[in-house]
C-alpha cells in the first residue's frame, strides 16, 4: 500500500507473487496511477478468509472515497515463507472494478484496520 503511494511502479511490483502468470509491472502502474493520491491519505484495510494461506483484503482510500480489492497469499520459497500480492491486473479498468462482494463502507462485513 505504501508502495502505491510512493508512486514506485518497480519496488511495487516486487511484491507481486511470481508463481501466478502475472504482470506485476502493468499492474503495479494501473495501481499507482488508480490509487496514487488515495494511497497518501487514510486508508482502512479489512481482511477477509482465514489468513493462513491466502487473504483478501479490501482497501477503502478515505480522501478519494475510492475502494480496491487485493488477494496476497503465502509463497514458500527455501526455507522461507513469505507473503506475495497477486498482481493480475495489466487492464487499467479491471484493476480499478471491485468485485461485487466488497462492501461499499468499510465495516460492513469484517473487522477494520486503519493504516
């Protein structure tokens, strides 16, 4: 999230889970350009699903009332776990839609944290 404010297309698409078919590069700059002024001000995240392996998690961007949806999921790599943001999203429209289950407020279905 902190990547998408800094407006660092490269660091932000480092996060991007490498076992996907993805294109975290496009989809890195669709989130910066979607979120980027959102991302500078409050923010509050809730998380969906166990959390173990996979979660969703739903960003609300306060100052911009705008709402993004992203899955991070746990990626074994030697000896080491570590969480990766699947990153699938090279459409500009497609990384700004919300799919229909993401509440409009946050709140609604889950717990909330602001960030």
């Amino acid at each position: 999230m902190w990547q998408i404010a800094d407006g660092n297309a490269r660091e932000l698409a480092r996060l991007a889970d490498d076992h996907e078919m993805s294109a975290p590069e496009k989809t890195a700059a669709n989130w910066i350009t979607a979120f980027g002024k959102g991302a500078s001000g409050k923010v509050t995240a809730e998380f969906y699903d166990e959390g173990s392996v996979r979660q969703a998690v739903v960003l609300y961007f306060h100052g911009t009332e705008q709402i993004k949806h992203i899955n991070v999921r746990v990626v074994s790599g030697g000896n080491k776990e570590k969480w990766r943001v699947v990153m699938t999203e090279p459409d500009p429209a497609q990384a700004r839609t919300a799919p229909p289950w993401v509440p409009k407020k946050p709140g609604e279905l889950g717990s909330k944290t602001p960030l």
